[in-house]
C-alpha cells in the first residue's frame, strides 16, 4: 500500500512528504521512544496520582486510562500526561522534556505512601500509529484495536494504547526496545510510511493539538490552554486545585489558546503580536506553513474578547482570523 503525494494536495501547494499526506489522509508511523514512560506501582498508586493531577483517577480500571495536567501549588502547568490503568500498576506516558520533572514531581511527595515509581523510558520503545487509516494498520499486525480514548490492550508485542500526538487519531505501539525493529520491519513491509517530527509538527498544528513544551508551559494557567478533557471539576482536592477552581468560578481568563490560519507562506515566529485593529489581540505560540491549505496554520493565545470562531485579525498586513 503507498500513495502519491500528490493524490492528496494540490500541485501548486509547496513540496510535501509521503508522510505528512499519510498523516492527514491514511496512515503512517511515527518513532516516539523518547516519550518519557514512568510505571507507578504499590498500594497507595491510584491514590497518590488522583491526589497530585487534574484528572479522576481513583476510579480507573484496567485498560482505562484519562489525559491529566499536574500543576504546582500555584496552579501552573509543570507537565501533562497520558495516565494508563493496569492490572498492578499505571504507566504514565509524557512528553521527553518533562520525563525528568515528573518522576521527580511525584517522587517529592511521595512520604508515607506504598508508592514505588520505575522510569521505564530506556526499556520500552513507543511507536506510534496516526492517521484516519490508523485502525487498518493494526488490523495488518494483528494487532487489538482499543476504542475509547485512552485506554488500551495487551498485544502479543506489548500494549496497544488508543493515543495520538496529532489530532488525526490513532494508536501508540509500547513494546520492549529489541522488539522495535521487527514491529518496524512490518509496517515498512505493509506499505506504511515513517512521518518524520516536523510531518507531525505540521499535521498536530493543522488539527489545533498543542504540546506540552511549545504551547503549553508553566507560564499558562490550565483555563487558558482551552485542553479542559484534562480536568475533572468535580473531582476532590489536588494540588493546586483552589487556582483552577478559583478561575472556573469567577471566569477570569483573559487569554485563550486558539487555532488560527494567516494568509501568508512565511510563518511568524512564537512570539509574534497579531493585531485586531490597532490593538494587540493575540500571540502567536506556533506556526507552519501548511502544505494542503496553502497558508500558515498557528496556534495562539488569543485575548478572549477576540476569541470567537471567525474573528478577523492581521499580521504584518496579512489577513488572519480564528477558526
């Protein structure tokens, strides 16, 4: 199975790889084995994770899993994370840069707790399946399918987990580190195409899906990041709960993390003020230029009042607005 780029984007687009139009239309893989896996074990697991993340934990059974932020007692971002329930333990799935920052997060508070947590990263490897053809990609495997969000299933490699990084839907493969290239091996040999980082880059940005270390960062208060799947309001206390639910209660954001497309083809750096009229009305946290659309694609914190679907703003000159 292959397909031709151009079967997919228009031929006065700029040049664009196999694996972003797989991305976007099929399916292709993506090597993630940098994402930081952290096995939290012990009696007190479930409770000690509710206790420290936005998220309802305690509840989860195996195979369910939920998306969470931990925050500091200040109700910053430190980290999110991909919280996955097993039989005997959770495995927490997070971007590389915050490996580190969470284990060390959870570790501080852990006193008299039976918790006992095991950076795994360097002996599981993450391969991930993404694209609307994602499902027939396993099938080849023979591999489970899980269908929730964030849960997942034991596979004769590892686990399957019903995760994406890109918006466009698909599975993460967690296998031991010498079954990679055999699981690699069979995906090439299935005429599925590796997408690189900047494929995904691209593709996740398109979809309006941040990540954590580029749009989201401890400068940003979780309202404001507009990824409320990652809090559960109605849950008990958890570190720096008060802000989150002090916000909530009063609405006070004065910022909005929004998907834009500007109608030029040089990206403006993170950073860049946009403007509504003469006034500053949003800043640009990332930007590309995208490949089917023929114009730059950015995610930025847009100041609420400018927030609404359709809004028009200006860059340099060039005509933006809200999607």
């Amino acid at each position: 199975m292959t397909w031709d780029v151009m079967d997919v984007l228009d031929v006065s687009t700029l040049t664009a790889t196999h694996g972003y139009a797989a991305l976007r239309e099929h399916a292709a893989w993506l090597d993630l084995s940098g994402r930081g896996k952290i096995r939290a074990s012990g009696e007190d697991r479930a409770r000690l994770l509710h206790a420290m993340s936005t998220n309802q934990v305690e509840t989860l059974q195996p195979g369910e899993g939920c998306y969470a932020f931990f925050l500091s007692a200040q109700g910053r971002i430190l980290a999110d994370a991909n919280l996955l329930c097993f039989e005997d333990h959770f495995l927490l799935d997070t971007e590389p840069e915050t490996r580190t920052k969470v284990y060390e997060h959870l570790d501080r508070y852990i006193i008299a707790d039976d918790v006992a947590l095991e950076d795994q990263t360097e002996r599981v490897a993450t391969l991930a399946i993404e694209g609307p053809e994602a499902g027939a990609a396993l099938a080849k495997l023979g591999a489970p399918q899980p269908a929730a969000p964030y849960s997942s299933a034991p596979w004769s490699y590892g686990t399957v987990a019903c995760l994406d990084t890109t918006g466009r839907g698909g599975f993460f493969l967690m296998i031991p580190v010498e079954e990679k290239q055999a699981v690699i091996s069979q995906l090439t040999d299935a005429g599925f195409p590796a997408a690189t980082a900047e494929d995904a880059r691209i593709v996740r940005i398109e979809s309006g899906r941040p990540r954590y270390g580029e749009e989201i960062t401890e400068r940003y208060l979780v309202q404001e990041t507009d990824q409320l799947r990652a809090v559960n309001f109605s849950k008990g206390c958890y570190l720096g709960q008060e802000i989150v639910e002090r916000v909530r209660s009063r609405a006070q954001i004065h910022r909005v993390l929004r998907r834009l497309e500007i109608d030029t083809s040089e990206p403006p750096a993170a950073g860049t003020k946009l403007k509504s009229g003469e006034a500053d009305a949003a800043e640009i946290a990332s930007a590309v230029f995208s490949p089917a659309l023929g114009k730059t694609v950015a995610l930025a914190y847009v100041r609420t009042q400018f927030a609404e679907p359709d809004t028009a703003l200006s860059f340099d000159g060039a005509p933006a607005r809200v999607v």
